[in-house]
C-alpha cells in the first residue's frame, strides 16, 4: 500500500524561500521564490515517493495556539519577511490547484496537522511520510511512520525512523516531548529545566521512562508545574481537523495553467512537460 505524504507547509516554504533567489518574481513584479520552489518541492515528492496522497499542513500565523496563551515567550522574536508572508498567504491555493488536500485553521500549528493525519494513518493499518525539518515531529516516528527531513536546501533528504531518533536523541520516539521538556527547544523559546543538557535529559528518560515519573520521584521539585507545561507544548495535537484523505492523481496541464495565470511561465512549462502525452 503507497503511503500518504504529509508535509509541513510552512517549514518547507521557509527552506524555499531561503534557497531559491530573491529575483524570481511573478506578475506585477510580486515576490514567487518560495511559491516555484515548493511547487517544485511537491513535483520531487510526489515523483520519488509515489504517495497515494499529498496533505500540507499550514500554521495560522494570526491567530495564536494555545501554546502561545499557555506561555506568553512561545516563539517570541520570530519575525518574517513581507515578502515571505504575501507567499505563504497563497500556498494553499497552489496545494489546491495540484490537486492535493490541505488543513489550515485558527489555533492549531502544522505540526498538529501532521500528527492527526499520521493517527489518521496508523488507525487504518497504513503508512506516512511526514516531510518536514521540524524536530518536533520525531515524536510521531513510529514503524509504519517515518519523517522526511531536508537537509540541504528542499532538495536533499534525510530519512528518520525509530532507530535514527534512538541515535540522535538516546531516547525512543514517544518520548521525545519529554525529552523536549527537560531539555528545552531555543527555536519555541522553551528553557526547559535548569541545568538540563541533553545528555542528562536522555538519561532521566532511561531512568524513569517519562517526565511524569521522574516528577512522582521527587525531581524537579520547584520546576514541576514549569515543566509540566513545557511537556503540554511539546506534545503534538492529534486531534487537529483533517480533511478527506483520498488517493489523488495530479492534473499537471490545470495546474500549468493555474500558475501561468500568476506570470510563472517557466513553472508552467515544467508542469506541462509531466502531462501524460495525447497522442
């Protein structure tokens, strides 16, 4: 059974957006390196990976999650270029136009998306890909679940399954929010607990199995509650609304010529070329 592909729209666009050059421009002179570059993004994916269906996940950059009412320095300090922003804005319309499925909705991050459609997935016996350079998600790793994290721009990819997350982490995949916890995340602004490295976060988690373990035998004692919330963050909200996950098949000329309607011509030809041939 072909696996379905979910994709963490946001960090995907962030990579394109960085690595394809300022210059490319749509019509009316409007910014589009991000837009050709996940575009192309979604063409290598779906022609290496042969999914049975593509889902892209997208924050809601307006409205705040509970994570950020919960813990007013979540995320604190990101900030986005306009550029960027006017791009990300349209990329729901471009997964639409390919013919593949997307979620986005007040209060929930992409990464949640990406945890509901990977319980979506397991509950029915299947597998998923999650595409994303979001080390939170190596929470979802599992046997039938594996993550798809670029390396090297959006072209170069690293594949992680349960053994890649033991040896990176020294911990198992469930418990990576605990380790999360303890450790601290710099990029959400989560400081974690004093003193806490990632060797001895790993090593409370060998011990005890969980954050909430360690808590019952008395450490943390002052933190507990701090923690405790860190851990509520980290976690990945499997009950995100998904849409419809059927099996797909892209119409490359009707999304040709959606981006040609956006002065991308060159994009356009190269969706065009994927067509299958009349004649």
């Amino acid at each position: 059974m072909k696996p379905l592909l979910a994709v963490d729209g946001d960090s995907l666009a962030h990579r394109a957006y960085h690595a394809l050059p300022k210059s490319i421009r749509r019509a009316e002179g409007r910014p589009a390196g991000a837009l050709v570059g996940f575009a192309n993004m979604l063409v290598r994916l779906w022609q290496s990976e042969e999914p049975r269906a593509i889902f892209v996940g997208w924050d809601t950059l307006t409205t705040p999650t509970y994570r950020h009412e919960a813990f007013s320095n979540y995320q604190a300090g990101r900030e986005f270029d306009d550029d960027l922003l006017e791009q990300l804005e349209l990329m729901p319309q471009l997964v639409e136009a390919f013919g593949f499925a997307f979620a986005k909705e007040p209060g929930y991050e992409a990464d949640d998306f990406m945890a509901a459609a990977v319980a979506h997935e397991e509950a029915r016996g299947s597998r998923t890909l999650v595409a994303t350079s979001d080390r939170d998600a190596f929470q979802l790793v599992s046997d039938r679940t594996s993550i798809l994290q670029p390396v090297r721009g959006v072209s170069e990819l690293a594949r992680i399954g349960p053994a890649e997350v033991r040896e990176r982490y020294s911990v198992e995949p469930h418990q990576v929010p605990d380790f999360i916890a303890l450790r601290g995340d710099p990029s959400d602004r989560l400081p974690g607990a004093a003193g806490i490295g990632p060797k001895k976060a790993a090593e409370i988690l060998r011990q005890y199995g969980s954050v909430e373990e360690a808590l019952a035998a008395g450490r943390f004692g002052g933190e507990a509650e701090a923690i405790r919330l860190y851990l509520h963050i980290a976690r990945l909200d499997a009950s995100a609304p998904l849409p419809p996950l059927e099996d797909q098949s892209p119409d490359w000329n009707k999304t040709a010529s959606f981006v040609s309607e956006w002065g991308l011509g060159q994009l356009a030809g190269r969706l065009e070329a994927l067509a299958p041939s009349t004649s």
